[in-house]
C-alpha cells in the first residue's frame, strides 16, 4: 500500500512532499515507511515497526489524515486498506 502527497503549488511556497508506503518484513511484521522533504530533493525517511498489519494501516491513515489537514492532497494511491476509512 502507497499514498503520495504534494502541497498545492503557491509563487511563494516550494512544493512539499509526503510518501507513506506499508510493506511486509521477512518476520511476519509490518512496516510504515515515511518520506518527506521538498519536491525534486531528497527527503528525511523514518521507519515504524508493527507486529500486526491492522495496527500499521491505522497509522498510515492517521498520518495521512494529519497531512490532508495541513494543506496536502493525494497525487497518487496504490493498493487498499483491508478495514474501511
């Protein structure tokens, strides 16, 4: 599962990025993958662990509602969550 997300283009503001990516790991786990930074540059990337996938999905949104609040909007979206949103 994959979300990407960009800042609206203003004159005055560089466009930002968000990439949200949810991928299995080699024992039986889950993990939350985060990229952001500014658009055409690299960007910080952070990694959270979960046991469950139920668990990493809801975080996932949760992070993606917190950016759609800040002013970002999805560009691209891969794959679905299992629960409803």
């Amino acid at each position: 599962m994959r979300i990407y997300m960009q800042t609206m283009y203003a004159p005055e503001q560089p466009l930002r990025f968000y990439h949200l990516h949810l991928q299995p790991d080699l024992l039986g786990g889950w993990t939350l993958v985060r990229e952001s930074g500014l658009q055409g540059a690299k960007g910080k990337v952070t990694r959270e662990f979960f046991a469950e996938r139920e668990a990493a999905e809801r975080k996932m949104m949760q992070r993606r509602d917190m950016q759609l609040n800040r002013g970002y909007r999805v560009v691209f979206r891969e794959g679905s969550a299992r629960s409803s949103e």
